[in-house]
C-alpha cells in the first residue's frame, strides 16, 4: 500500500507542476474592436464610417483600421488618432507592421480638419507624402503596436473620451479624417469630414487568457495529496 501512496504523492506533484508551468507560458490574449462615425456637421458630408478592429497577444496589439463608408467610393483616410489609458506611457509603446508602407505613427497627436474641434489625441497615424500607399474602402490600414509589458482590456477602455469643443462633434477616444469625399446633395460641402469614435466592450471580443494563481496550484496539489492519505487511513 505505501507503493500506491507514493504514486498519488508523484502524481499530484506532476499535476501541480504542469499546472505552474502550463499556465506560464499561457497567452494573455483577446482582442477589442471600435467604431467611429461622422460627419454632423453641416457644411461636411454625413455617413462617414471606419471599424477598428486589435487583436492582442501577450506584448503584441495588432490594428486593422477599415474604412467602410461606400457611399464614398473615393474615400481616402488621411490621419486616424486614437487614445491608450493612463496607464500606457506612450514611451513603451513601438510601432511597426504598416500595411501600406509609409504610415507613420506620432505622439502627440497633431489633430487636423475638425475645425474648432481640437482635441489633443496621443497617437496620430499619418498618411504618406503623395497620392500613394492610400487607405481606402478597399484597402485597411494596419500596424502593430508592442507594449513592454502584457497588455490588457483596461488599456484600451479606460483611454480617455475627447470633450468636443464643437456641440454637433461628440466625445471620443478615436479619431479620423476622411478626404476625397462625395459632395452630392450636400451645397457648399468640403470634400473632407472628421469621424469620432470609442472602443467596443463586448463587440466581437475573447475572453482574455489568464494564468492560474498559485494558491489554487498548491490547494489541488494538496487536495490530491489528502486523497492518498485518505486511502491509506482506510487500509
């Protein structure tokens, strides 16, 4: 019988370590999505719209900005901001990955086409120079954002909402400036509009993965181990 009492000993070591180790190298990863709408304005074209989408795993945020206004077939992204939680300094965070080539990305932000709405984003993605590498309803723009940490929901969702200084143009943690817009049906229009957005809690989002807490490894160690012992007391 101490032969069988020492196997539910090993066994419940293994379980505990592989329970430990198993969880280290667990992803911590789930992704977020976001939309942004626009423009109210009056003197800019309306129907305005971009979906955000960020997968995230461990260190590693990868961004898919899609333009999805077709009732703007020429419509061309120029800048799109966006806002990260306090607890992000914007010094942690390298970018890379841009897909078209010759995106950038500035901290801060330096917002244009809103008029007298003038927030002050933390990042700015900056189209390039010339009428190339354009993001369209076609074509996503996308980029990777790595952080010297994990990141996590928080990041994202508690950056903060922009105060308008212009009462049609709400509040928002995203930004956008569309150019080449359809004027049609929209006298003394700018062919240009500003869309303003937030991040989606529970729009297309995954659990985020977790490492389970020692203390719950050592009590299925033990609880395994007090079965042994129990078996014994029983011999």
């Amino acid at each position: 019988m101490e032969t069988k009492i020492i196997k539910h000993m090993l066994l419940a070591g293994f379980l505990s370590s592989t329970a430990i180790f198993g969880g280290g190298v667990q992803a911590a990863s789930f992704s977020v999505t976001g939309s942004l709408t626009g423009d109210p304005r009056t003197a800019n074209p309306d129907n305005l719209f971009i979906n955000v989408g960020i997968s995230v795993v461990d260190t590693v945020a990868s961004w898919t900005v899609d333009v999805a206004s077709p009732l703007h077939p020429n419509a061309k992204l120029d800048e799109f901001y966006f806002n990260l939680a306090s607890s992000v300094n914007p010094s942690n965070v390298t970018f890379g990955g841009f897909s078209p080539t010759g995106w950038v990305i500035n901290n801060p932000a330096s917002t244009v086409g809103g008029g007298n709405f003038n927030p002050t984003f933390i990042f700015e993605a900056v189209d390039p120079p010339g009428n190339t590498n354009n993001v369209t309803n076609a074509v996503d723009l996308l980029f990777t954002a790595t952080l010297n940490r994990n990141w996590t929901l928080d990041d994202f969702y508690s950056a903060a909402a922009l105060q308008s200084t212009e009462a049609t143009l709400p509040a928002g943690q995203l930004g956008a400036h569309l150019q080449s817009l359809n004027t049609a049906g929209c006298s003394g229009c700018s062919d240009s509009g500003f869309l303003v957005g937030n991040y989606t809690r529970d729009g297309g989002g995954g659990g985020q993965g977790s490492v389970p807490e020692p203390s719950v490894v050592a009590l299925l160690g033990m609880g395994l181990l007090g079965m042994g012992l129990t078996r014994k007391s029983k011999v």
